[in-house]
C-alpha cells in the first residue's frame, strides 16, 4: 500500500503537540502525503504552528448557516490561513 493522501487531527482535543509530532514523523518517512488539522480555532491553530516542524497544508474548519466562522471568534494571521467566507459558503 502506498502513502496515505491526508490526515487529519479532527478536532485539539488532548495531547496535540504529541500527535502532530507523530504525523510529522510519518509525513517525513513519506507513509503520508499531506497533513493538516480540523477546527483549529484561533490560539489553538496558532500554539500548533509555533510548536511544528510542518506547517498544517489544511485547517478544516465547520460552518454552515447556523454557525458561521466569525460568530467563533477564530482570527488567523492572512499569512497563515485562508480564511472561508460567507460568500463562498
């Protein structure tokens, strides 16, 4: 079997720096294509990004009618992080 083409850590729920650091080992032995991060809000995405190797190549993120991303507070630096949209959703 080949590389895996994405994982992801679903949601900063218990020792993240540890995961993202085992994620890290496997992308680099190429057993992964690419990795990311879903719903990293704010603080919790930026905490990652200071404390990785590789940077995340996606932060999935919730939203739909009822919960629109602006209404979470999350604030990216554009640097980082494309933000979604009301528009494009």
């Amino acid at each position: 079997m080949g590389p895996v083409d994405l994982l992801l850590i679903h949601e900063p729920a218990g020792d993240v720096h540890e995961i993202y650091r085992a994620m890290e080992t496997a992308y680099k032995e190429g057993k992964l294509r690419t990795i990311g991060v879903s719903n990293f809000l704010g603080e919790r995405y930026l905490d990652l990004l200071n404390h990785c190797s590789v940077i995340p190549a996606i932060n999935q993120v919730e939203t739909h009618v009822f919960r629109q991303l602006y209404q979470s507070g999350a604030r990216y630096p554009e640097s980082h992080a494309k933000l979604v949209d009301n528009e494009s959703v």
